[in-house]
C-alpha cells in the first residue's frame, strides 16, 4: 500500500522581553536554578498576574508579518493539568479567543512555491524545566523559565514530508527574529518544535491518528524525529498493528522515538477563562501603530536587491537569510559610490567567510559596513588591486584601523605607471624568450603565464587592465 503523510507543527517562540508575562521577574538565560522565580509565576496564594504589554505587541507584530488577523478582543484561560515543573497546577494560556487567527508561512524548497497555512498564534506563560542529569539519582526541577512569554504558533496539517516541515520551520524561523520577536537561540530552548504526525492511505481524505513528538530543539532533530516516526507508523499500521494517539519523545542518541504519555484533547485540559485576567481589547490604532513601525519583510528586500541592484537570485536570499546581514548590506549601499553587486559579492564572499571562521554574528563584525564600503571604493578607482584588497580587509579584521592609511603606510597602491609596467614587463620577456615566442605563434595561453609573472614581482601591485595592454602589445612584436 501507498501512504500519504501529514504533518502539522506546533512552534513554541519565547518573546524577547526582559521580564515575564505576568510578573516583573528577569526572563535572562543563566541564571542559577531557582533564582528568577517569582510567587507570581508560581501562583502563590494571593498573588495577582499583570500582563506584559509588549508580549501582545509583539503577538500583534508577528500576526501582521504572516498576514494574519489581530483579533480585536482576546481572552486568557486556565490550562488545567499536573507536571512537576507546573507546581500551580495550571498554564494561563489562551484558547478560544487567541491574539493571532490564521495567517499563512511561505517557502521554497527544491526550486517549488510552498505555503503553509496558520491556524493560531496564541500568548502562553512557559512551565519550568525538569533536570534530569544534575542530581545523581533523582530529578531537579529549575523554576527559572515558569513564565517565560510564549507565542505557540500552529499550523494546519498542510506538509506532507519531514522535508517540508524543516523547510517551513527554518521560514518561521526566520521570520520571528527578523521582526526581533524571538532571539531564535534553539540551544537555549527559544524557539522548539512539537510535531504531529500521521500517515493515512494515498488518495484518502480521512486524517490518520496522530502521535505528537515533543520539544524538537534542532532542525536536524525535527527532520529526524519525523523521518523516523513516519516509518514506525507505516510498520505499525501495514503489520496489522493499530496507531494510539499519543505524546512522544525523541531520543537523539538512538535515533528513536518513544512513548511519553497518552495524547490529551481539549477537554482533558478542562479550560475555563482565567478569573485574574480581564480579556485583551486591541484598538485598530494600536495595530496600525506596530505596523508603522516594523521593518521590511525579507521577501521584500529580496525582490527590492535583485530589482534596484542587479543582484543574483542566490544573492539576494543570502543577504536576506538574517536581518542583520540584511542593515549590513542596506549601510554598505546607502554609500552611492559603491558598486552594489560589489558590496554584495564581498558581502556574500570574504565577510560571510571570515564571521564562519571567527563563529561571529554579524553585529560582532569588527569592520563596520562604511570601512568595507571603503574598500571596494578603492578598488574601483583604481587604487588597489582586489588581490591586494584582501590583504587590507585581513589586516582590518585583525588589526582595526582605516582603509586609506592603511594602503598608504603599507605601500599597498597599485602601480599604474606605464613606464614601471613595461620594465617589468621587458625583464620577463627577456628572461623567457621561449614563452614569447609560443605566444607569436598564436598560444593566446601563455599570457596568463606573464600576467602571473608579472604580478609575482609587483607584489600584486600592477593595474591588471594596464598590465594586459601592455604585455599584448610587447608581445605582439
């Protein structure tokens, strides 16, 4: 038998607030066990939550980038259920009237157009975190991320391989920290996954049960989780066997999924709305606000790169892969003298390249977009060679300083005198009559043999065009 698979993914995205969702405590990453943990975020009698109105924005801005609709009057409810790490008993969460309804995540993927559709985007306080290694013989339960502001964002079942479900997960991924929404750390848990999957017969219209892998904290994970879920279900359903719905984590280190819990539904949940809370009223003029002031999305500086710049496809989706490489570039353009396919090839080339080897992010570059502006300037007027350029842009990586004198004080300008061009240029035909003699027999090839020649005893300095006219002319007899 054929089978179909369905996937749709639950992504949890920790906002970038500096303090929680109803208390004032710090949501820093670090901190020692316990030590950020207010009676707030553990419900202790009397306590009252107080919402953190720039978790809602920052809902309103994620639901205005994945052209969703900002409901004008949400609610929070009590998500009734027991777990060690949720000591009050319950999740404020919300269920009926969520912040952000629908919405839609595009992607490409293997050169095709997808698109994922977004059921919700709701606003969740975190539980705490369960810690299973650090005490020899017995769990540890660190209270620090219990109400930590999450924005659960779920998508309709609409991909039908693990390949699809990495690709649209990396889209939203890329989404929520370009807006500054989440930091994306996937290490430290900011942005984690559960899946859902089920498999059914090809060309049936009726959903398979479903079995949800929990907290996926890797792309790589995620793939594999499902890979190997999928697989264990087609064993399991063609071996006669029955799928249980049920919760289920992934083993890394044996590349496994396993049983965690039976899958609860809504109703097990119990939910009711919070008592403590009053519902979310969202004005039009607030809305309107955030949208004033959000960045253009990817997709649209892609499309402006390769439009008003001339740039690659390839390019444009490089430079538009990070927000921050995205200003890098946008700064390095704002300079009218710079070519701007030379910004992005030295962009998307010697930059990206020294920040992979220095493992640095682009806000820790330690040359600004204005030296390396600089840089490319000087190559185009003619000053230095882009042989000798890298050599500059290594000694500001390392050494700091400014582009002019540094090619100064190094004698790194290029040689554009004719009269030292054909010295050079007499000493080698002089030195390799062979050579010049291949080549006025018509082997057009040697001449790259003097160019390297030639260049090898300037030190690179030689304005290569001047070089070339020179030796074609000399050698021609």
């Amino acid at each position: 038998m054929q089978w179909e698979v369905v996937i749709g993914l639950e992504t949890h995205a920790q906002l970038a607030t500096h303090s929680k969702i109803f208390s004032g405590a710090s949501t820093a990453f670090g901190a020692e066990p316990n030590t950020q943990a207010s009676a707030i975020d553990i419900a202790l009698p009397g306590v009252l939550p107080v919402l953190n109105k720039q978790a809602v924005e920052y809902a309103i801005r994620f639901g205005l980038a994945v052209d969703a609709e900002i409901n004008p009057r949400s609610i929070f409810a009590r998500k009734n259920y027991f777990y060690p790490d949720l000591p009050k008993g319950y999740q404020i969460s919300q269920y009926e009237e969520p912040v952000v309804k629908g919405g839609v995540i595009s992607f490409m993927l293997d050169n095709k157009a997808y698109q994922v559709r977004l059921t919700r985007a709701h606003l969740e306080e975190d539980a705490g975190k369960s810690l299973h290694e650090d005490i020899p013989g017995a769990t540890g339960i660190d209270l620090n991320r219990a109400g930590t502001p999450l924005l659960e964002i779920v998508s309709e079942p609409d991909m039908r391989s693990a390949g699809e479900a990495v690709a649209y997960a990396k889209a939203l991924h890329q989404i929520v920290t370009w807006i500054g929404v989440c930091d994306g750390n996937m290490q430290e848990g900011s942005f984690r996954c559960d899946a859902n999957v089920s498999v059914r017969p090809l060309g049936s219209d009726t959903f398979g049960t479903r079995c949800e892998i929990k907290n996926l904290n890797s792309f790589r994970f995620l793939e594999r989780a499902i890979e190997f879920e999928i697989e264990r279900q087609i064993d399991v359903l063609e071996s006669g066997g029955v799928i249980t719905q049920e919760t289920r984590l992934y083993d890394p280190d044996r590349d496994e999924t396993r049983s965690m819990r039976s899958k609860e539904d809504a109703m097990d949940y119990r939910y009711f709305p919070d008592p403590d809370l009053l519902p979310v009223v969202i004005e039009e003029s607030w809305v309107n606000s955030v949208k004033e002031g959000m960045p253009p999305l990817p997709h649209v500086l892609k499309e402006r790169f390769i439009s008003n710049y001339g740039l690659t496809e390839y390019d444009a989706n490089l430079i538009t892969s990070d927000r921050g490489l995205a200003d890098y570039f946008i700064a390095m353009t704002s300079n009218t003298k710079a070519s701007p396919k030379q910004c992005a090839n030295w962009v998307a080339g010697e930059l990206l390249a020294s920040l992979n080897r220095a493992q640095l992010a682009i806000d820790k570059c330690p040359i600004s977009p204005d030296k390396l502006t600089q840089l490319i300037i000087r190559i185009e007027d003619g000053t230095i060679s882009g042989k000798i350029a890298k050599t500059v842009f290594d000694i500001l990586w390392q050494e700091g300083g400014e582009v002019d004198q540094l090619i100064d004080s190094r004698g790194l300008k290029q040689v554009s005198d004719s009269g030292a061009i054909e010295k050079i240029v007499d000493e080698l035909m002089s030195q390799h009559p062979d050579q010049v003699a291949e080549y006025r027999a018509g082997k057009d090839k040697v001449l790259g043999f003097f160019v390297g020649k030639a260049m090898k005893a300037s030190g690179g300095k030689l304005n290569p065009a001047q070089l070339n006219d020179v030796l074609k002319t000399k050698l021609a007899g």
